[in-house]
C-alpha cells in the first residue's frame, strides 16, 4: 500500500471532519472526495497484485469473477489474459447490455473462463454460474458486500452448484509506517468482511487461526466476534466525533 498517501490523506481526513460537523459544506464535500480517495488507496495496495496471482494460480480458473478496483479492470484483464494465459473478459459499464447476456452465456458454457468486472454485481446482474470469486476490491458497507456475496452464491442448476469459494483480500498496515490508531483504523474498517464472510464459510476456524495473531497485533482481539453492522457503525461514529 502507498502508506505515505494514506498517512497524508488520512490527516487531512480528520480535519476535513472537524470543519465539516462546524457546518462548513465546502469541507463536507472535500471530506466526501478524500474519503473516496482514501478508499481507493486501500483498494489499489500494491501488495494485492503479486497475492492475488499467487491465489489465482492454485486454483482451476474455470468459471472464476474477479472482482478489480476502480480504474484496473483493463490491467487485471491483460494480466489473467496475457500473462496467465487464461480465456478472460471484462465485465464493466462499456459493455453494453447485449454485449453482456452474451458474455454472461459464453461465461455459464466456460467459452469464457474468467470474468474480470468493476461494479457489476451492484446492478442487480447475477452470475449463478461463478465457482470462485477474487474480492480484490470491497467496500466496507456490508449491505452492500452481503449482496455482492449473495449475487455469487446464487445456485446454478445447470452446473449444479451448491456453494462457492470466495477470497477476499484483507489489507494489513506496517505498524512502522503509520501511527498505532491510524493502523488500528485501517485494520477495524476492514474487519467487517472478516466476520460476515467467515462465519458461514467451511473453513470458519482456519481463517480465524489465520486472522487472530493479526487482530493481536493492533490490540483488536474482541473484533473477532463482533458483527459486521456493529463494526460498520462504530467506524461511522468515530468519523463523527470531535
């Protein structure tokens, strides 16, 4: 992750706020763009490409979404196409809505093994036929996650499905690079997903194992157990606060 950026983006955050709860509504649209850019900053760490091909590669690529960050598709799309040899399609609002039933056909005959998309589950397009999923980019609202992760889970009856792996790609700061609350911030926001995502999957006590000595880490051990809404809504109070 660009943690200069985040360090710099996130202080201007904070005063953004504090002129914002005063009434100043030049400040609450600023702190609206910095949020934004804050949050592309996360999801565009650069850890996350090198991670993500090491997953990809473990795994067939047969009916697999790849969920990009904003501005990435076509970089993500040459990258499972060109480098990993993979039939790949972008799934984005260029493509017009004819373009898509037939993309979405050739994806559920696996004429397309991957589809690379931005947004996509968020327009009430439903992809049955998705066996893995790659959340390289997530929002932290879980309305908006559980959805997306419902829009993936949808049974398939031709292929028969009855569930599907999803990986979620959880970014973690240096502690050497940022102060201690500013990286326990960072850590919260991302934890909702954790808890939604981990306690209805099989393999619910390994990621746990996996996620505890970091949750430790930060002194965020009780995050564990709580609620992906309960979690949401702290993180909104504290931008809220003097």
């Amino acid at each position: 992750m660009q943690s200069t950026k985040y360090v710099k983006v996130s202080q201007l955050i904070s005063r953004l706020a504090v002129q914002a709860r005063n009434g100043n509504q030049d400040a609450k649209e600023a702190l609206k763009r910095n949020l934004l850019k804050r949050s592309r900053i996360i999801q565009s760490a650069d850890n996350k490409i090198a991670k993500f091909k090491d997953v990809f590669k473990k795994h067939k690529h047969d009916y697999s979404l790849v969920y990009c960050p904003d501005g990435e598709i076509k970089k993500y799309t040459s990258l499972i196409g060109n480098e990993l040899g993979v039939r790949v399609h972008r799934f984005d609002s260029e493509i017009s809505y004819k373009e898509r039933t037939q993309i979405l056909r050739q994806f559920s005959e696996n004429r397309i093994q991957t589809l690379t998309a931005i947004r996509c589950l968020d327009e009430g397009v439903d992809v049955p036929a998705t066996k893995i999923a790659y959340f390289i980019s997530s929002t932290t609202n879980p309305r908006q996650f559980i959805q997306r992760r419902g829009r993936i889970l949808r049974p398939d009856h031709r292929s028969r499905k009855k569930m599907a792996d999803i990986y979620d790609l959880i970014v973690v700061p240096d502690r050497q690079e940022m102060d201690t609350e500013m990286a326990r911030s960072m850590v919260k926001r991302e934890m909702p997903r954790f808890h939604e995502f981990s306690q209805y999957a099989d393999n619910e006590f390994d990621a746990r194992n996996i996620i505890r000595p970091i949750l430790e880490n930060f002194d965020l051990d009780s995050y564990m157990d709580k609620s992906a809404w309960d979690v949401y809504q702290e993180n909104q109070e504290e931008m809220e606060e003097p």
